[in-house]
C-alpha cells in the first residue's frame, strides 16, 4: 500500500517546506524508524482532573494550529507537506496506578516513531497515578513543533480546559498566519543571490574550522547513526541564575553568550582542542506575527570558539560574543547548505558540521496550569538523540537554573554525561566569581577530586634489589631448573656458580660501580649469566643485538661510552678500537680472581641502559635503577601473578625492554625461564610446539607477536596466562586472548618507566580494552591541555610516577628535564607523550600520541631518526617517513623522498 493510500484524510492544501524542515525530512528518510526527531514533555499534576474537558481542551488547541495537522510525503523525490482540514487528536487515557514509576511507560510511548504520512503528529497522553495524582504527556514530531511552540501548547491547553471547567467557551483570537504561509514566504524570500552571500560566508568561515568536535566516546562509534539516548540533569540554585544574569549585562552580553562561552571551554578540555565547533539555535522568529504560531521555525547553526587557556574566561566571552553576533546574521541556513558550504562528509554514523549542540530556553510562556491541581513540569522522556551530546539549559523567569545532557547511549556512559555536566557547573560557578583569571585556573574537575601527590611507598627505596631476589631463591631451590634454552639446562645452584664466576671475570677487567658493560650476545642462557653477572659486579648492562648493522652497534657503543664489551665467539660484532672486549666463556671458565670483593649494587645504582628511538635523528639511551626493576619484579609477582610453579617463555629480542620481563623477572620468584633460540619468533609453529614440549605456563609477546604465533595456536585453552603488550590491542584480538589463556592481561609501559606500569585483565567482549590501573607503586595521572589532572573521560597526556620511573637519559640533560619533570609533591614523573583518558572506574584507555612517534611490532619508532637518516643521503633533499596500516600485509613503516637536483638515484 502506498503512503497516499494509508492517509487518514485528504488534504486541504500543500506547500513545499521551508529549508528546515526538507533538511529534518531527508534525515528521517536515511534513519527511518527512529525517535531521533520525537519531542516529548510533561506535567505531574497533583489535584484533581477532569478526563473530559481535558481531551477536549487537548482537541480544541490541536485544531487551531495547522502545523499539528501536516503530513510529509515525497513526490519525485522532493518533500511535499499537505495540510488536513481535519486531523483530531485523542487524549488516551493510561492506568499507571500499579507502577513504580509512570515515566517508564512515558518514555516507551515518547520513543515510538510516527508515521509521518499518517496525521496527527501530536500525541496526548493521560497517566493516572496513585493517590488521585496524575502526569499529562505530549508527544510531537519536531517537524511540526519547536520547543517554543510546546510552550504555546502547554499554555493555551491549560486555558481551554479552565474555561471548560466553568463552562465557558474558549475563543482565543486564531494565529496571525498560519505555518503553510509562513514556508511560502519563507521560500519565496530565498533567492540566488541571498543563498549564495550566506554560502560564502560559512565557507569562510568553516574553511579552517575542526573538521569534528568530539568528546572522545566511551565505545566504538557503531557503523551507523546512534540514535538511542538518555538524558542528565542537575539543578542549581536561584541565585547562580541571579548572578549570571547580572553578570552576563553588566559585559554587554546575554546569558546565553556567558552559557555558550562556558559550553566552549568544557568542550575544549573534553575534546583536547583548542578551536571547537558546536550548533547553537536560530529561533527563526524573527517576526511578531510569528510569536504565537506553531510549527518548526528553530534551526541550527555552527558556533566556532577559540580557546585559550591562558586567557580569562573574560577575553573567552568577548569573543563567543563577537562570533555569535557575525554568525546571527547569516544564520538562515540549513544543515543541507551548512554542509556544502564546509564541504563535511556524509555519512551516518555522525552529523555534517557539529556533532554537538548548545540550547538556553527561555520563555515567558506561562507552564500548564489546571483549575484546582497544581502542575510540575518534567521532561528528559525520549530516549534518543540527534547528536553526540546536545545541552540544554533552562533559565526561568524565577527559580533554578537547570541544565539537562542529552546523550548518545549508543557512546557515553551516564557517568561520562554526569562528569561533564559537573564541570559545566562548576566552571559557571568559578567563572563568575572569578572571571579575570586564565581558563587554566577555573575549577572544572566534573565533581571528581584531584589525584594525591605521589609519593614512593616505604619499600621502594630499600628492599632487595633484583640480584638479591635471584640469590635468595636459588639458596631455596638450588635443584630446580631455572634457565633452558634448547642447548643446555641450568639449575638454580649452577646458574649461581655461573654468574659469581662472570661477575669476577668482569670485575677482573675493570667493570665495577657505575659501570657500563656492553652485551653483543644472542638470546640464550649466556645473556642471563651475563645481565646477572653485570649486576653481581656492581654494574649495569646495555643489551645489543650482535646482528644489526655495524654503524648502528657503532653508534649505540660510541653513544653509551661502557666500559667493557662481552660478546661471543660466533656474534663477530665489531666494537670501537680500545674498548676491552671479555668474551663469554660457554661452560662458565674458571673461577677468575677479581680486582676487589664482590659488589651488591644499591637501589639507586644503575641496572641497565636500553636505546629508544629519538626525534633528533638519533637513539636515545634510558637510564634505569635497581631501584625500579626490584618494584617491577615485586608488582608483577602480586598482579599479573607469578610463582614457582610457572614456566615463562622468552622471546623477544633482548634490546626490547620487555625482556627483561622474560629472562630475569621469572628468576626472581622461583620460576623456569624457556629460553626460544634466535630466530625462533618468526616460526610460530615451532613456538607453539616449545610452549607445548616444555610445558610454558606464561608467553609475552607484543600484539604483532600474538596474531604471528596465533597462526599455530593449538585449539582451547592451552596457556595459564597471556601477556599482550608493546603496542595498542584491539578488541578482537584480546577476546581471541581471553579464549587461550586462563588469564589474559593487557600491559602498558614505557622504557622510561621501567617495563610495565599498568595492567588491565581482558575481559571477553568487553568492545575496548583498557590499559589498565598502575602496578605495585606506580602513579598515573591524566593531565590536559591545562596542564591540570583531567576528570574523567578528558583526554590527556598520561604521566607516569613512582619508584618505576627512570633515572634520566644518558647524557641527555635537556631532554632529560623536558620529558622527566616534578609533580606538585616534587617527586619525579614522566610525560609519556601519550594521549589517554581515565574511564569512571578508574581506569585508563589509550587513545593515541600527542607527537609523531609511532610504534611497530613492539618498537617505539620515531619518524624524525629515520628521516634524518634518509636525508643523510646525497641523493635525497628531504623525505617523510608514515606508519601505513592500510596495505596489504599489515602495517609498515613507509617513506617518501624528493631527489636533490643533480643526485642521481637514492
């Protein structure tokens, strides 16, 4: 049957709509069956009500306004609006006697979508309730009513039923035109010449403008529109809407423009952007004639805000002023026309323009009043959106300033809705009593207190160290296996032997306290004894990979200056000429005389150095504590968990930080180390069958890494924990990890801050996964682009304290005070130059980086050092280096050069 089948009525006359309303028409076509466009209100009415002559009330109003009498339909593929001589609406009558709460089914019958080729538009509903109380509901589509034109509703329905009730008629003068002759006009009015003046004027002005502003969300944005939504609302006294409109006339300026300068700054923070973008309402009545008609005149339009922290909030509201004045003038577009003009793209899942909405109503409508009751007006009843985030404030006459989120459920959570609705109060609060200091300084915190000062805790400055911890467990177990790597197997006792024999061995040749000793070894047993056998000595290792190229091991040796060189007898690396170079005896040598006793390193002495990439051009060296590997080896046994009973496989390239996770962290617990053989990692079948033959309960590897040896996975569950870390996860590949291990964790930490410092347990379809919650006595503070800890669900830069974080850079003093700087205490954090944000819960949800620096299989990668590189050449005058995750095969490290003149080929 077709739409002009099923109407009820024929219709009286037709018009095609105004820009508005075609614009709200084409969306409802793309979306059909949603509520996204439905307005819904209420009172609660204590008092007596007389069915009746409220239905007749509700009739007689609906009848007298031909917006409530439209329907839409498409003719060659244009909408086509036909006014009904006769389209009654009914007052249905629901017992909600029995009900907890008579909003639930209100909200259910305000979320049901309506036939837009079926009048009437408008619904009316009568709730009994308990105790003789009752709640009227109106329903309308916003195609043919505002949220001004409920006003007018809800005040001549209040006065047709008082006039019933005395018997009276009730003859009101009709509206000065109706909303048919409006569009006509309305239509007629825009010419060429107008459109494209108005055109030209939002193209400049959106030419620069964010392409989105966008509170980062909660979950995934689905593939399409996320339509369903719940409402947030707090009230604030009288006095602060007092305050605010004393404040926002004695600066030349509405209350509006302070609310939409305060709405600005929150978003900012939110969104990490300084220059935001959000529609605010043109009322479209601009006209006396238009006061007292019904139908859809308020549209929206793009308000752009510059924001600078640095500024008062008074420097802040200026500007929305001017912005908003220039913008009012051109305001007479419609979303089709906005979007053109700013070249947005078109897609479902987010609105062109704005994703974002500001609204103040006021009104001097009079609320529904009904003879003998008394009336409460309530509203937040449809549950679903139009937009991401959309804000209204309501500033009555008298009483509370009240402000209502209406949010996407489909992407926030209510208490990422109640958080910013926090800090919109808060930041009003402050603004106005303190408005000519910078914006950084305003409280806005969204309710949620600010994190503690960090301070170590008592152990981390004393305590074993990790050498300690290894030679206490193998005094325990000296029978038990503790290192194997395919070749050989060494016993707790022998492992001891091992490394007090190397330990005198490096002593001998000139390795003590602050020290450096260089490690050219492949992975296997060897490097174990010789990181410990450094650590026995009193120095500190730098682990080298003997297979990469020789000016890179060069520059590494050159840069980090140690003071002996251990390599084997296979590895052929070349080290720099005068560097003693100790190779590493297989079956441990003789016991060496040493050059003095035995020196247990202290907390505060250096472990080991590992390079990271650098945005100069060149590694850069990390200088990391006994102190911080003793607080990682401890928080690790506590959570994730490690103990005896475990084997742990070994498996990453022993210049990745991470290895240490794998080669000595077991040790300190009693655990067995699988060594896998050089090379191995590229086998997954090979690996899978070494995890099975020796019986790993524990594999590390980096998300690149797991998806590798998935390729061989054997089937269920056939590991007791699986660590995934070194680079983002996503969510499919962590639920394929809840599914092979009996625990599966997702880890995070930079070099700088020794390993791991959170750790998030992955939980099967959990849609994102977190980074977790710190480890042991590590801190984690979120600090935004006001350099404040952030609240909640606000992006920032993550830094991290605690007895975890890093000495310093080697050599690096300035780069050294950039990256590790105080904290309010003066304790020592790191900036990690990640971008994250903390969920409700408390914990932390990566987000991105707030530099170029990106990561590739587990490896930090700075694009500058490999530019610097390839500029290096002469052949090439300049070259950009990209991560590329859009090719086939996975991710790669891409560069594109220009040819110096002359040069010849690169």
């Amino acid at each position: 049957m077709t739409s002009d089948a099923r109407e009820a009525a024929p219709a009286a006359s037709a018009y095609a709509p105004p820009p508005v309303q075609e614009t709200m028409w084409l969306r409802e076509r793309l979306l059909p069956g949603t509520a996204m466009h439905n307005l819904a209100a209420a009172h609660e009415i204590d008092g007596p009500v007389d069915a009746a002559v409220l239905a007749a009330a509700v009739r007689t109003v609906a009848a007298r306004h031909e917006a409530l009498r439209t329907t839409f339909h498409e003719v060659a593929g244009r909408p086509e609006a036909r006014v009904h001589a006769d389209a009654p609406v009914e007052l249905a009558e629901v017992d909600a006697t029995g009900r907890a709460d008579w909003r639930d089914p209100a909200r259910a019958e305000a979320t049901r979508p309506f036939d837009l080729t079926r009048p009437p538009l408008l619904r009316a509903l009568l709730f009994r309730r308990p105790a003789g109380r009752s709640a009227l509901v109106l329903v309308v589509h916003h195609l043919v009513a505002d949220a001004w034109s409920l006003g007018i509703l809800w005040e001549e329905i209040g006065d047709a039923y008082n006039a019933g009730l005395r018997g009276e008629p009730w003859m009101p003068p009709p509206p000065p035109l109706s909303y048919g002759d409006h569009a006509r006009r309305e239509n007629a009015a825009r010419g060429a010449g107008r459109r494209d003046r108005t055109a030209a004027f939002w193209r400049d002005r959106l030419a620069t403008a964010p392409p989105f502003t966008v509170v980062p969300p909660d979950r995934p944005r689905p593939a399409g529109a996320a339509t369903g939504g719940a409402t947030h609302e707090v009230r604030l006294d009288a006095g602060l809407r007092d305050r605010l409109a004393a404040f926002a006339s004695a600066r030349r300026a509405s209350p509006f423009m302070v609310l939409a300068a305060v709405w600005s700054a929150v978003l900012a923070r939110y969104a990490g952007q300084d220059d935001v973008v959000f529609g605010v309402p043109a009322s479209g009545r601009d006209r006396p004639d238009l006061e007292r008609v019904v139908g859809l005149f308020a549209s929206p339009f793009p308000l752009r805000a510059a924001v600078d922290v640095a500024e008062p909030f008074e420097a802040l509201l200026a500007r929305v002023r001017r912005e908003l004045l220039e913008s009012m003038a051109h305001q007479d577009v419609s979303m089709l026309e906005l979007a053109d003009a700013a070249r947005a793209p078109r897609q479902l899942d987010t609105t062109p323009v704005f994703q974002i909405l500001f609204t103040l109503f006021r009104t001097d409508h009079r609320p529904l009043e009904l003879a003998g009751a008394r009336c409460r007006y309530v509203s937040g009843l449809v549950e679903a959106v139009q937009t991401d985030l959309a804000l209204t404030a309501t500033m009555p006459n008298t009483g509370e300033l009240r402000f209502q989120l209406h949010y996407s459920t489909g992407l926030y959570d209510a208490e990422t809705a109640r958080c910013l609705l926090g800090c919109v109060g808060e930041l009003l609060r402050d603004a106005l009593e303190r408005p000519g200091v910078p914006l950084r300084e305003l409280r806005m915190t969204g309710g949620s207190p600010a994190p503690a000062a960090v301070r170590p805790a008592a152990d981390a400055a004393g305590g074993e160290t990790a050498p300690e911890m290894v030679r206490r467990v193998a005094a325990a177990v000296p029978g038990a296996v503790a290192v194997s790597d395919g070749t050989r197997s060494l016993t707790y006792a022998e492992l001891e032997r091992r490394v007090e024999r190397f330990a005198g061995r490096l002593r001998a040749a000139g390795a003590g306290r602050g020290d450096l000793v260089a490690l050219l070894l492949p992975r296997g047993a060897d490097l174990v004894v010789a990181m410990l056998g450094a650590w026995r000595a009193g120095a500190a290792y730098l682990p080298l990979d003997p297979a990469h190229p020789p000016d890179r091991l060069a520059s590494l040796l050159a840069d980090a200056r140690p003071a002996v060189a251990v390599g084997s007898s296979a590895s052929g690396a070349p080290v720099p000429s005068g560097l003693p170079v100790l190779p590493m005896d297989r079956d441990g040598g003789q016991a060496t005389a040493s050059a003095g006793p035995p020196h247990d390193p202290a907390p505060g002495d250096l472990a080991y150095v590992i390079h990271t990439s650098g945005s100069t051009g060149g590694p850069k060296g990390v200088e990391v504590p006994h102190r911080a590997v003793a607080h990682l080896f401890r928080a690790m046994a506590r959570r994730p968990g490690l103990d005896r009973t475990d084997a742990v496989l070994a498996l990453t390239n022993p210049t990745f930080d991470i290895s240490l996770a794998e080669l000595v962290l077991p040790l300190s617990v009693g655990a067995r180390v699988v060594i896998a053989p050089p090379g191995a990692e590229h086998d997954p079948r090979a690996v899978a069958g070494l995890v099975r033959d020796t019986e790993v309960t524990t594999v590390q590897a980096t998300p690149t890494g797991w998806r590798n040896l998935l390729l061989a996975a054997p089937a269920g569950r056939w590991l007791r924990r699986a660590w995934c870390g070194g680079e983002a996860l996503d969510a499919a590949l962590a639920d394929r990890l809840t599914g092979l291990a009996g625990e599966a964790w997702n880890l995070y930490g930079p070099t700088e801050t020794t390993v791991w410092s959170l750790a998030a347990r992955l939980r099967p379809g959990a849609g994102t996964v977190p980074l977790g919650t710190p480890l042991g006595d590590t801190t984690a503070t979120v600090r935004d682009g006001w350099l404040e800890p952030a609240p909640p669900g606000v992006a920032g830069e993550l830094w991290i304290g605690g007895p975890g974080v890093a000495r310093a850079y080697r050599d690096r003093p300035a780069l050294t005070a950039e990256r590790f700087v105080p904290d309010a205490g003066g304790a020592v954090t790191y900036r990690t130059g990640d971008l994250v944000r903390r969920r409700p819960g408390g914990g932390l949800e990566y987000l991105g980086r707030t530099d170029r620096q990106v990561k590739l299989n587990g490896h930090r990668i700075e694009p500058g050092e490999v530019e610097a590189v390839l500029r290096a050449h002469p052949a090439i005058a300049d070259a950009a280096v990209v991560l590329r995750d859009d090719l086939p095969g996975g991710p790669r490290l891409v560069a594109y050069v220009t040819r110096r003149p002359g040069g010849g080929a690169p």
